[in-house]
C-alpha cells in the first residue's frame, strides 16, 4: 500500500512539473503570428480635451439704443439685419413742440438783445454827459446794462438747452453694426420717465468671443495666452484658431458638474459669419511632448504592482517592466522600457486569452 502511495506521489509532482513547465514555455515559445503586434516608435504625444462654448459679443459690442425723451415715434429708418455706421439715423421723435419753442426763444433773444443794444447806448450817453448827472444816473445805466447782458445769456442758455433736446429726438447708432432687434415702430408713444426705452438692439459681429466651459479635472492645464482651435457646429469643416484672454475665478455648477468659463478670442474667422448663441465645440492642448515613445493603452497590463508590456526577443516572448509618463485616454508615454523599434503584443486581453487557451 505505501508502495501505491510513493508511485501516486511521484506521478502527481512530475505531472505539476510538466504542467509549471508548459505554462512557462507559453511566455517564451510563441510564434509572433499567433497574436496581434505593433512595432513601438516614437512620436508627439498631445493630452488635449473638448470643451462646449457658445459665441458671445464682447463688452461694449452689443447695444440697446433707446431715446432720452418722451414722445411719439415719427420715424424708424432701420430693420433687423440692417447694417449701420457709428452716427447713423435709427430713428426720430415727432418734434413740431420743441421747434415752436426753438422760435419762442429766439425770439426772446432777439428782444433781449435789442434790450441790451438800448442800455449799452444810454450808458454811452449819460457817461458823455458827465458832470451835468449826478453820479447816481450813470450808476444805474451801468447797472441795467449788467440786467440786460445777463437776460440776454439767460434766454442763450434756454435756446442752446432747447438745442441739445431737439437732438435728442434723432435717435443715432453710437457703434457700427448689424440691427439685431427692433423694439419699437412708427406712430409708437414712449415714456422714458424712469428708463430710457429701447428702439433697437446693434451688434457689432467683428468684436466677437467665445465664452467656452472646462471641466475642473482640466482647468489646472489651461493657461492665459494658450492657443486653441474650434469648431462651431454651424459652420462643421472648418477649424477655427483662437487664443485663451481670461478665465473666471468663480465656477459655475451645471448639473453638479464643477465648470469654468474660459474667454477665447478669436483670432481670424476665416470670412464665416458667425452670430452670437452660436454652439462651438473648443479642443485644449493641455500638454505636449515630441519625440516620445509612446503606445496604447491596450498593449499595458498591470500584475503584481508593475506594469508591464509583452516583447518579442528573438522568437521567444518576454515580459518589460515600464515606467510610465504622459497619459492620455488613448495612448500612454513610456518614459523608459522602451527604446523604440521594439516589437510588442498590440492587445494584452488577447494575451491573456492565449495563455488561458494554452493552459487547458
């Protein structure tokens, strides 16, 4: 019986040796055909991220134009898409009331004036006289001469007041533009009581941005002064370049996702006419490196706290530790391991797969 046992035992330790011995041979035996490979080089390595941004006006370049004044609308010269100049009419206010009362003052300037023209000879004659009027009378003279002078600067105050609120009256375009809205039509009354109503919208489509929102996992990388390219979706083909002018320091929480808003100027918009509200699709460089042996993700494994790749030496398959450097979600820097020109497993899941087939 002990002698059964002995044979058994002899049987079992060369069976686990021959099948220890298989397994090992699977990492240094296989023919390079029976998986999939891929020749390691060296190229630029970019970690770039999308982010979504809508085009917005800049500070200043969008407008709402409205009247100083109460009054009926007399005129509307524009229409949205309307493109205007800095100083052109948009429109007017009926103004026959403050023209009457343009030719009540002038009026009034006229007879002051002709008030003063009286007094300033009186004076002339009385101070002729001389010695003949007592020092009182040319006093006097003197004195409305000073009442008639301020009468005539305070009816030249009102004319010139009545001057500047008749050209209130015509609405004009303070930038140059396109009409973006108009609020407003002929034979409208308007009240500009306690705000000044709004006629029209302008817009000014050369000064545009975009305002675009980064994940706070990669607003560390993005800095002012960085370039960037875009894609707005209305205009899909073409690749747009932009650099990054400012980014806000308080987030805005979106759907419990953590963003930042990132001002892009636009450096050239290629002659597309893009508009305001208009989606854009931002790529970021957050970080690049040249020349650098990277690979893809598929061909690393992790086992016993190291990473490691499949290479072919000779005809025989062995394991590399690397040591890893830039990432990104496709591909991964071996900053050293590989030297480039190596040949290794393209897909280490097939890997395993082999050697589990093979183990049966």
């Amino acid at each position: 019986m002990r002698w059964m046992m002995f044979i058994a035992g002899l049987l079992l330790t060369g069976f686990l040796a021959f099948r220890s011995d298989s397994v090992q041979n699977l990492v240094h035996g296989q023919k390079a055909v029976d998986l999939p490979t891929l020749r390691v080089s060296r190229s630029t390595l970019t970690d770039s991220t999308v982010a979504i941004g809508t085009i917005k006006a800049k500070v200043g370049a969008e407008v709402k134009v409205g009247s100083q004044l109460s009054g009926i609308v007399g005129k509307l010269a524009v229409n949205v898409g309307d493109k205007v100049s800095k100083g052109d009419v948009l429109a007017s206010l009926r103004n026959e009331d403050l023209r009457a009362r343009m030719a009540a003052l002038q009026a009034d300037l006229a007879s002051a004036l002709a008030d003063q023209e009286y007094a300033e000879s009186e004076l002339a004659r009385k101070e002729r006289l001389g010695d003949l009027l007592s020092r009182n009378d040319i006093e006097d003279a003197r004195r409305n001469l000073k009442v008639k002078q301020a009468a005539v600067e305070r009816v030249r105050a009102s004319l010139a007041d009545s001057r500047i609120t008749l050209g209130y009256t015509v609405i004009r375009a303070p930038i140059s533009g396109t009409i973006a809205s108009v609020s407003t039509y002929e034979g409208e009354t308007v009240a500009a009581s306690f705000a000044a109503p709004t006629f029209v919208t302008i817009v000014d489509l050369k000064r545009l941005e975009v305002q675009s929102y980064v994940d706070e996992t990669d607003i560390g990388k993005v800095k002012v002064g960085q370039h960037v390219t875009f894609r707005v979706e209305a205009f899909s083909g073409h690749d747009l370049d932009g650099v990054v002018r400012a980014i806000y320091p308080k987030a805005q929480l979106v759907n419990n996702v953590v963003n930042y808003i990132v001002i892009i100027d636009i450096l050239d918009p290629q002659g597309l006419l893009l508009r305001p509200e208009m989606t854009v699709q931002v790529s970021f460089i957050l970080e690049q490196r040249e020349n650098t042996v990277n690979i893809p993700r598929s061909a690393l494994f992790r086992e016993g706290g190291r990473t490691l790749v499949i290479l072919r030496a000779g005809n025989e398959w062995v394991e590399r530790p690397v040591k890893l450097g830039l990432q990104t979600p496709q591909r991964i820097e071996i900053a050293s391991g590989l030297g480039g020109g190596e040949t290794i497993v393209a897909d280490t899941q097939a890997w395993k797969s082999h050697l589990e087939k093979a183990s049966r």
